[in-house]
C-alpha cells in the first residue's frame, strides 16, 4: 500500500520553521470547577506527555507532562496550574480528574512534571488537561485535551509468541540464487502472514501491539494499520526491541475480520555497514503482533501471533536498506489482508523459541514521510537512461508512475552527485546496490514506491522505462524521524541561508531511528561521535528529545564491560570503543539533553554509565594522560592535532560535565570528587603539553580550541592562546584547518575569546576549506569532507566521500547561540540569555526558537552604524539581556529611554554590552551611535 504526505516538501519546510513538581502550598486540592479568582487571557497550549503528543503504549509509571503558556502581555507569567486525568473522555469535559487532580499547584513549572496520580495499569487510558494562573492571580480556560495510554506493562499481559517464517526469506522467483553457503551476500526478501478472525458484537475499541526483529508493516481488512515507516526501529536486538501501540478501532468490523503482516529483515538480519555483513543479529526475521478488542459487552477478544498463522512470498522479491527492493507486481494477492481470502496454498507459520531481547514500550519517535520533492529537471546522457534531478540531496524514496506491458522492468538507482558527462556517480556509495527495481502488472497506469528501504539522494537513474517519461514519473518521498522542525534562520546573505537549510536537510537524512553518520553509502551507522558534535545545533533545529532518549539507551546497551562507550550505537562487531570524542558521547549527550530540556531523568539513567567511562579513561591513562590513539581531529585539513593532546582535553571535559551531572543531581560529594580529578587533569594536560608562552604541543587551531572551550588553561595564558588561534587562522589566509571534532567549536570558542570578526570571517569564506566552498559548487547538503568536490582534483577518495554528514554542520549552533545570541540560562530555556553578536558581512539576522518554554525570537538589523533589534522573550520565562551598544551609544526600547522601559531593570555595562533583565513580552531596541 502507498504512504503519502499531504505536504508538499516545500509547504513542510515553511510550517515547520513556522514554529521537579511543584509542590501544594497547603489544603486541600481545590475543585476543578472552581475558578480561584478571574479569567485570565492565557492559553495553554502544547500539551505532551514524555515530549510526545498523545503517545500511545507507554511504559513509564510517572510520565512527565508539558505545555507552554501562551500569553502575548509583557510580564507574563504562571503562577500556578492545575492538572486533571481522567479514565475517560466524558469524564475529563465533566472536570472529573478520577486518575489525579493535582488541585492547584503553586509553580511556575511547564514541563517535567511529574504525574503523581492513581498507578495506571496496563491499556489504562489517560485523559488529561491543564489550566493555570497569571500573575495577577486570574485563571486561564482549561487546555484542549490530551492523552497518553500505557502499554503491556506486565509479562502477563503479554500473550503473542514470536513467528516467523518455514524457511529463509529468500524468494522463491529470484533465479540463479547463490547457493545456502553463500548465502550472507544474498538479498532477503519481504513474507506476508496472515490470520482471519470473528468478531460476534460491536467493538468499542481496538489496540494493535506490535513489533518486530526486523522490519513490520500491517494491514487490517485491507487497511493500512501502521502509518509509520521501519517500526519497530534500531536497537541492539540481542538486549531489547521495542513494541509500538496503534488505534485500529475504525478497522475492525462485526463479522469477518483478517489481519495481515508484513515482515522485511531491516536491521536484523539484512546487510549492514561495508562488511557486506548480514545476519548482524540473527538469520530469521521474527514479527509479534497482539491485537486486543474491546466489545460492547466490556469483555476482551485477543488475537495473538502464534502457530495459527499461515504465511507466503509476495511481491517484494528483495527488501533491504543498503540493496533496495524488487517488487514484482505481478506477484500481487489481492485481497490477501481481507477475510475469505483462499490461503490454502500458504504454509503455518513457525513460532520461535530463541527470542531472548527484552520486549519494552517504544520510548522514540516514529520515521515518517514527511514530505515530497518534486523532480526539477531530467535528462538523458545515454539512450534510454534518464536522470531525474530532484535539487535536493536527501533519504528518502522515489515513488515511480509508469504504464506498460506486464513484465516490463524499471529499474532507478541513486546518487547524490552526477559524473561529468552527466551519468549518476555511485562510486562513493562502495558497495551499497542502492538500486529499486519495479516490475510492472500491466494493469494500466501504475504507481508504486518502496517500503523497506530508503536512500541518500538527490539524482534518480531510471532505465527499462516504457517510452520516454516525463518529469513527473518520479517524484521523491522523503523519510525521517519525527523531529519536529523548532528552528528558523535567515539572514542578509543568501550563501548562509543555504547553508542552514542544508544544515537541516542533513540533519533530517541522518535522523533515521538512530542519528547515523550517511543515508547513502554501505555504512549508515550511529557515530557516536558525529552525534557528539553535532547535538547541540541538533536540538536547536529540531525538537530531538524524543529521539535521543531513544538513542542514548541503545548508546548505554553498547557500553562495555569496563565502561568504554562505543565507536557506533547500536554497537555493531567489528567496531571499536573507548575513542576519545567518540566515546565522550557517553557524557556530552546526556548532559546536553538535560541542558537543553531539563531533563532531570536523562542524567538519573545515565549517570552511573557516565561513571564507568570516566573510570575507563583512568584506567587507561597513565598520570592522567590519555594514549595517543583513535581517529583524532577527522578529516582535518593539513593539521595534525596530537591525539593524546585531543584525548585527554576530553577526557577533561568528560570529567567535568560528570562532576556537573552529580551537582544537578543533588550529589554533592561525588560533584566534588569528579571536579578534583577535573582540576587534576588540567595540570597533568599543561604540565605535558603546555609551554610557558602558552604554545600547546602541536599547535594546530583544533589544539587550542579544544584548551579553550573545555578550560584547560590558567587565565594568564588564555589571550596568548588565543592569539596564537587567530594567528594560525590569519596564516592560512583566514580559513579554517579543522575536522570533525574542532569545527564542532571553533566558532563558539572565537566568540567567546573576543574574535567575533574573525568567526565571520570563516563563515563567509566561499573558498577552500570552508562551509561556502561546497555551496558555491551547488551543495545543497552538508559534506562529510571540506574537499568532497574540487575544480582542482574532482572527486575525492571514493572509499569515504558522503555527501550528507551533518559534523560539519555544528556550526549551526553558531548561528543561533551567538549570530543571532539565543541561549539558556541554566537547564531548559526557564531562564535565558539573549547576546546577538552582529558582525562584519551580514546587515540582519532573524532567528526563532521553539524552546521546551515557548517560541523565541531574535531579529536584528544594521541601519549604518545603527542597530535596531527586535526581541520576544516567552511567557513565564525570564531573561537576561545583552544589547550590543558602546559607551556614548544612545538606547531607546520601544521609543523610550531604556531606563524607563517597562520590564527592563538595568544590571550592568560590560564590553560591548548593555545588560539588563527583562520579563517575557516583545521589545524592540534602538541603538544609536553618535553622529
């Protein structure tokens, strides 16, 4: 069956970017209808539970709740909310909060709040909605209503067995098959199940539970079930797989109904990475779905995977990632997921036995389609080969139109780049097949796109097509996590807004169940350190809250035994661990989730693994010096930065970020402890690689980056290094020499120490290496190498050349930390700074930021040597902010003196700043420099 997005790609872009519990001061719970004093023009709006709207299926016995208020007066704030939950709908429009009524809460949290009502048992419907109080005490309208439900939170409950199919998922109709022995570089194929089943009285409810070692789709009476793609996701399959929960009631029927399964091998058993490797986790794909009705009659019907089910090859012939699929439509059943379907020539199903990964709730998102790109332009550099060009390198899918004879094979293969003479280049996917092939019914027009697979792309090769197509035979479809878009920037210079937009893409084409380095070549791998860097301007782009919870248990389930985090997660074999800056992820992720949400727990599940890596790196230390090994600043450009220098800075600031994990935790001797052993290892890093001048030993930029940023220098020696940093940059004629780790922070690092010129400068370099040279030459992704394409040299090594890594995108974080100059002042955006850094090349900035608090905005505007910047600080959060002026600077807000602006109190002038606090509400600064 197709998935569509109603959304042009376009369209999505523009409407995405469109974008602790308190505790009762005493008494009893007041009514919920009770007011508590007047109405208030605050809305409440956002509501999520575990930072997921409506999620269905969960597991965590007290989910955390959030919303925003809305509330467009300055000075707005919450004073107090209630919470209701309720078992039902009608109960909750009755303000009948049976599961918890939290009463009034005195607190102005909007997030991480903990439901602290009835323990739900498993399916229990949760109901719920908020209302809060101003600060003049007025009480809002309650929330439109929102919902959780939990999932089969024990074994019991649990009542499916584990299937999968007679024999290997190779299709019978492939001809010349490589032979049972060679049968790791065979392709597996997609089986169907199926089950039909009675219905004798109406259903009020229908759930599906369902999951997966592989890959799962399924059909109810012939209805699509499962709206989301790859379910159920990446994990360490040996340690737990997850199960996701779907509302099928307005699938079942009184009567006959079927139920019909599709089963792929997807990360389980097909080829992942450039080993040619399959079976990573087993050979046999397994599906397990319960299906729970509740009738009329309030009792359960239960329809369960077990040996009843009977099983059959479709039309997929082959369906893996790094391959691609064959689809024969003359294979098609129809009516194979509806009842009375004559299944007699399927065979049982097998029930397995050796399943031992632990089944738990999905705590993730869901991969989607999210969007359409429609081709730009097409050509044919040989006969009867025709290239699609869709103008935008992404993962996703290309969905095909075509009519003809019936046997006809259209075959599309993929690549992010064309040869010269205008052929796809496909020599840097290695050995990624990358190919769909798509065998026609002849049954009239016929339109089809695959389901099990996904590429990186920008370029469609179709051959065998019937005729001459046209443009639009192909339209792309592209795939990602759900990752809510929360970031916008655009500024005066067209070369950076499309290094943003780039910047997104990437991000969306890696952030596919797990944050992988490429979407197209034989790898597609969770780097841990490609996530490291590249986290924080993660979270800026995108609400990744979900999606890294997700991740960091598949990065702790890959934690060895002596605490050594890995290379890749899910930890794959072959792969190392314990690298520094990969490795680091251990402390870097978790620390920047709590940052960026607040999110107590994230550091409660993770500190302990943050304690054995950081007992790891002692141990393979000597006086607290890391070995000089692992990949070291990647893909730099003609600067070797010492990889024990590089080692030991993070082992440094891993130590730190844990003693401040402890602090945030309450753990007040383990903090101490860990900020002894930080002190401790900054003197064994200068006593080793320090000179007196302040020189640090290789002498590369990344080498005083790294000193900077993670503190390793006494503040004598801070000016010389970064002297010696601007110098190094000025030498190379004002461009960059750093890989993977230092461009990560480079520019925060200039920022910080006083060369905000000089950030600019690299910013809008367009020459190599830098972020324009790629665009110059047509990039419209961020490249896994500063010199990927050259004029000079053309195609660089083709054993490591993507043209969709997101690392050297982290200077995303650049642009809205400190272009723009929105950041948090402590976790989670309840406080916040606001410190625009305007520099030479660009004459405005506008950024917004969708916060876990409420949108904030940051708008500024050269007007000669004046400024005018226009700021909103979110309903019930408060700021410190920083106008950029000089001393003799004249400083008016909304048309007044600042000093009588209403919500601003004056604090301080420091260089190059005015600071003072504002309440939430919008203003609009004038800086003027005198004449």
């Amino acid at each position: 069956m197709l998935r569509h997005s109603s959304v042009p790609i376009a369209a999505f872009f523009g409407l995405c970017f469109g974008l602790c519990l308190g505790m009762c001061m005493g008494g009893a719970p007041i009514a919920a209808e009770d007011g508590g004093g007047a109405a208030s023009p605050a809305r409440v709006e956002r509501l999520r539970c575990e930072y997921r709207v409506d999620p269905r299926g969960i597991d965590v016995a007290r989910p955390r709740l959030s919303w925003i208020m809305v509330d467009a007066r300055r000075g707005a704030r919450q004073t107090a909310y209630q919470i209701l939950v309720a078992s039902d709908p009608e109960k909750l429009a009755r303000n009948e909060g049976d599961l918890w009524d939290s009463g009034r809460v005195e607190s102005s949290l909007t997030n991480q709040v903990e439901y602290d009502g009835q323990p739900p048992a498993s399916r229990t419907e949760c109901h719920w909605k908020v209302r809060i109080w101003d600060a003049d005490g007025a009480v809002s309208e309650f929330s439109r209503p929102a919902m959780w439900t939990m999932g089969l939170l024990d074994d019991a409950d649990r009542q499916a067995r584990w299937i999968q199919a007679p024999a290997a998922l190779y299709h019978p109709a492939l001809e010349n098959q490589a032979t049972q022995e060679e049968s790791a570089n065979k392709i597996q194929a997609a089986g169907l199940f199926r089950k039909e089943f009675a219905v004798d009285q109406p259903v009020r409810k229908a759930t599906l539970y369902a999951s997966a070692l592989g890959l799962f789709d399924v059909e109810l009476n012939g209805k699509e079930a499962v709206p989301d793609l790859f379910p159920p996701g990446w994990t360490d399959y040996n340690k737990r797989v997850y199960y996701n929960t779907y509302d099928v009631t307005t699938l079942i029927s009184q009567g006959k109904n079927a139920i019909g399964a599709t089963l792929a091998p997807g990360w389980y058993s097909g080829h992942i990475g450039w080993f040619k490797q399959a079976f990573l986790y087993g050979k046999d794909p397994k599906i397990w779905l319960q299906l729970e009705l509740e009738l009329a009659d309030g009792s359960r019907k239960t329809v369960v995977t077990d040996d009843s089910w009977k099983f059959s090859f479709g039309p997929e012939l082959e369906a893996e990632f790094l391959a691609g699929e064959t689809y024969d439509a003359r294979l098609r059943m129809p009516g194979w997921s509806e009842p009375n379907f004559d299944d007699a020539a399927w065979q049982p199903a097998v029930v397995a036995s050796d399943v031992t990964a632990k089944l738990e709730a999905q705590p993730g998102v869901p991969v989607l389609i999210t969007g359409e790109v429609p081709t730009q332009s097409m050509s044919e550099p040989q006969p009867g080969v025709f290239v699609f060009d869709l103008g935008q390198n992404f993962a996703g899918i290309a969905r095909l139109r075509v009519q003809g004879p019936a046997g006809t094979r259209v075959q599309m293969r993929f690549a992010e780049v064309l040869n010269p003479d205008g052929t796809i280049y496909t020599t840097n996917l290695r050995s990624a097949r990358a190919t769909d092939t798509y065998i026609l019914s002849g049954e009239g027009v016929e339109t089809w796109q695959p389901r099990f697979t996904f590429h990186g792309f920008r370029y469609v090769e179709v051959t065998g097509y019937p005729g001459r197509p046209d443009k639009d035979a192909i339209r792309g479809v592209a795939v990602n996590s759900d990752i809510p878009l929360v970031g916008s920037f655009a500024c005066s210079n067209p070369m950076i807004n499309q290094l943003f937009r780039n910047i997104v893409w990437t991000q969306r084409a890696n952030f596919i169940s797990v944050p992988t380095d490429c979407p197209q070549r034989d790898e597609r791998l969770g780097w841990t350190g490609d996530a490291e860097v590249f986290i924080r301007a993660a979270s800026y782009n995108a609400d990744v809250a979900a999606f890294f919870t997700k991740w960091l248990r598949d990065l702790e389930d890959a934690q060895g035994p002596e605490g050594d985090f890995p290379d890749v997660a899910p930890r794959i074999v072959a792969m190392g661990g314990g690298t520094a800056a990969w490795a680091d992820a251990g402390t870097i992720c978790p620390w920047t989730i709590h940052h960026v949400y607040a999110d107590r727990r994230v550091l409660e599940e993770h500190f302990d693994a943050m304690e054995r890596w950081i007992g790891y790196c002692r141990s393979h230390s000597e006086g607290l010096l890391r070995p000089a090994q692992g990949y070291g600043d990647w893909l730099s450009i003609n600067a070797d930065t010492p990889k024990d220098v590089l080692a030991t800075a993070f082992f440094a600031y891993s130590t730190r970020l844990t003693a401040e994990a402890a602090e945030a935790l309450g753990m007040k001797d383990k903090a101490a402890q860990y900020m002894r052993l930080y002190d401790d290892i900054r003197q064994a890093f200068q006593k080793a690689y320090v000179t007196d001048d302040g020189r640090i030993q290789g002498n590369t930029q990344t080498c005083y980056v790294l000193a900077l940023r993670f503190g390793l220098l006494p503040e004598n020696l801070r000016d010389k290094a970064t002297r010696y940093l601007a110098e190094d940059i000025a030498r190379r004629d004002h461009h960059l020499s750093t890989g993977f780790v230092g461009t990560a922070y480079l520019m925060p690092t200039l920022s910080d120490f006083g060369q905000t010129d000089l950030a600019y400068r690299l910013l809008l370099n367009d020459t190599f290496p830098s972020w324009g040279f790629s665009i110059k030459h047509g990039a419209t992704s961020i490249w896994e190498r500063w010199d990927g394409w050259t004029p000079e040299k053309g195609f660089q090594d083709p054993g490591m050349n993507s043209f969709a890594h997101y690392a050297f995108g982290a200077v995303g974080q650049w642009l809205f930390q400190y272009a723009a100059g929105i950041d948090t002042d402590g976790p989670g955006f309840r406080k916040i700074i606001l410190r625009p850094h305007p520099g030479p090349g660009l004459d405005f900035v506008n950024a917004r930021y969708g916060s876990i608090c409420g949108e904030i905005v940051s708008e500024w505007r050269k007007d000669g040597d004046d400024l005018t910047w226009r700021i909103i600080v979110p309903a019930n959060v408060s700021a410190t902010v920083c106008v950029p002026t000089l001393g003799a600077d004249v400083v008016t807000v909304d048309g007044q003196p600042i000093e009588n602006a209403l919500g601003l109190k004056p604090l301080r002038q420091e260089s190059g700043y005015r600071v003072v606090s504002a309440v939430a509400g919008e203003y609009r600064f004038h800086v003027q420099r005198p004449k």
